[in-house]
C-alpha cells in the first residue's frame, strides 16, 4: 500500500493512477497526517453466466440438467411485487 499527500497526488496523477491499475496497488491519500482517501482498483464484476460458462462439459449433460432444477428450486420465471 502506498501512502502519499494529497500535493503529491496533485503533482504525479497519472504515475498514481498507473500503479494502481498495472500494479493493483492500493493507494492512500493523506492531508497534514489525516488519512482523505483510498484509492484502489476496480473490483471486476461476473455475471453468473460467465461465471458458469466455464463448467461446461464438467458435467454430465444429466446431472447437469439435475443441478439446474434444483438451484431454481421453485422460482418461476412469473415478475411479482415485492411490497405485496
């Protein structure tokens, strides 16, 4: 984690920034001695589909049918309202 000022934050963005996104290094600014902000890299976000698009062929087209009926346990596809 680096810890920098706000001036030298000011003064070297761009060098900042680069750690952060190459590096993934946390970045910490301060003013007189005050820790103002933290800076770090994005945290990337999965759908479940790309997060299940690399099983496929890990199961057996049945039991893979199978776990697909029981994650969906009794949902339908119907939109309600919540606050009813």
């Amino acid at each position: 984690m680096l810890v920098i000022s706000a001036t030298d934050l000011a003064r070297r963005t761009r060098e900042v920034l680069d750690k952060v996104v190459i590096h993934g290094a946390t970045v910490v600014v301060e003013r007189n001695q005050r820790v103002i902000a933290r800076i770090a890299p994005e945290v990337p976000h999965i759908t479940a589909s790309a997060a299940l698009a690399g099983l496929e062929g890990v199961l057996p087209p049945e039991e893979a049918d199978a776990w697909l009926r029981d994650i969906r346990g009794n949902f339908d596809e119907t939109v309600r309202d919540p606050r009813v």
